[in-house]
C-alpha cells in the first residue's frame, strides 16, 4: 500500500512515502541474484586477465591511454604474482595456470627449463657430437640430446691477419688463458667446430696447426664425452639466458 501527502494549498509537495510489502523487497533481492547471476566470472588464468583489457593501444599515438592500460596490466600482473606466491607458501607447489593437456605441457617445460637435472648418463650416439643425456628432472626420467662441439686452442707468435675479421657470429674468438707448464701466451685464440665439420675438414685443421706462426696447439685430442661430463657433473640446468632448439635438444653451453 502507498499513502502520498500533499499540501495542494500551499503548492508544495511534501515527500512521498511510500510503505512496501514483503513482495517488493522479494522482487529486488530476485533482481539482484539475476544480475550476479549474468555477471562475467573471473579469469582463471593470467593471460586471460590481460586479455580482457583489451587490445594494448599505441604508445606513438595516444601515450596516455598507453600508460593507462600499463598501469592495468602491471596491476593484473602484480595481483597474479601474489596469488602464486601465496599458493606456493600454502602447498609448496606453484600454481598451474593452465588446466587440461596443454598445462601438463607448460608445467612439463618449466619443470624442464628451471628445475635442477640429476644426470644420470651421458652416452655416445652414432652422430659425431651428438649425445643422448638422462636426468631425473622433478621425480620424473628425462631423455635429452647434447650437442658437445670440438674445441681447441691455438697460441700464435704473431696476430694473423683473419683475426680482425672475426666476429661474435664465427667459430673462433681471442681468449685469455693461463697455458700449461707456464708457457707464455702470445696471441691465443679459442676455436668451436661441430664435430662432423671438424672430422670432414680434418686435412685443413691439421695443415693449420702445423703453420710456423703457431707456437702451440691444445686440446684437440680432449674426448668429447670426457668435455661433456666435466662440464656438466653429476648436477646441472639450463641457463638463464640459453638459446635453446626446443626442450629436448641443447647444446653444451647452454647447460
């Protein structure tokens, strides 16, 4: 029932009153549920927050509206590291993000990439090089492929003229090392060769270290699973920033 009070005398209206039944206060505890009941759930994973904000704008455009939608993903960042954090603290375990097959497979790598490899075996293979690794990796077996390069050093009394040449991108780098039995170092030079190139080129290495200019040769007789082992131990990883083919396949520096 509603009851209104005017006062048509004076012209004025005085607040309306207004009294309601159970009913009314039904239908809008019935109108609330439906909303709740249409409102868009959460996001499970923290890619799926992201996307939700919506395509990230040009910062060469609109560098505000950049920064705005910055903030936003740093916060939806900062509230997810949180939320691992607090699941790690509570079951020693970090979060998956992802649920069904591919979140095994991203669980898989991770465990892969920043997990500690308990070796158990390297051994030889019928590719020159080319290694077959066995490490238990979070309580589970792994196989992996190790590719162990030739490496030698070559001490030479003058600076060839191929060495100003030599970049980041080529097989052979100017070093510093410390020789055996105290030999003075003049100008050394480190060289990495893939093992089938080093045996199909085996002619050239060896006219090359039998150049005059050459005051010394080492290493070239080091066994390549014997490199391997002493570089890797009986506890190993992959490298923060390794360059790596793929999550069965390294190379030796990269581990």
């Amino acid at each position: 029932t509603t009851t209104a009070l005017s006062n048509n005398a004076k012209g004025r209206k005085r607040p309306h009153l207004a009294l309601t039944d159970g009913s009314s206060s039904s239908s809008s505890s019935s109108s609330g549920s439906a909303s709740a009941a249409t409102r868009e759930p959460q996001p499970t994973t923290k890619e799926e927050a992201i996307r939700r904000l919506g395509p990230a704008p040009d910062a060469n455009e609109d560098y505000g509206a950049w920064l705005r939608y910055s903030k936003a993903k740093w916060r939806v960042q900062r509230e997810w590291r949180r939320r691992a954090a607090e699941e790690f603290r509570r079951t020693g375990r970090a979060p998956l993000e992802r649920t069904g097959f591919g979140g095994c497979i991203d669980q898989g790598t991770r465990a892969i990439m920043r997990g500690t490899w308990q070796i158990v075996q390297v051994a030889e293979t019928a590719t020159p090089g080319e290694f077959r690794l066995f490490a238990v990796v979070e309580r589970s077996l792994h196989a992996f492929t190790v590719n162990v390069s030739r490496q030698f050093f070559i001490n030479r009394r003058h600076v060839p003229e191929w060495a100003e040449q030599m970049t980041g991108d080529t097989d052979g780098k100017r070093v510093s090392r410390l020789l055996p039995r105290n030999v003075p170092t003049a100008h050394l030079f480190q060289w990495k060769i893939r093992e089938h190139v080093y045996q199909k080129r085996i002619k050239q290495y060896e006219s090359f270290f039998a150049n005059p200019d050459a005051l010394g040769v080492y290493e070239t007789q080091v066994p390549l699973l014997f490199r391997g082992v002493l570089a890797l131990g009986c506890l190993g990883g992959v490298r923060a920033h390794a360059h790596c083919q793929g999550r069965t396949q390294f190379e030796l520096e990269d581990l």
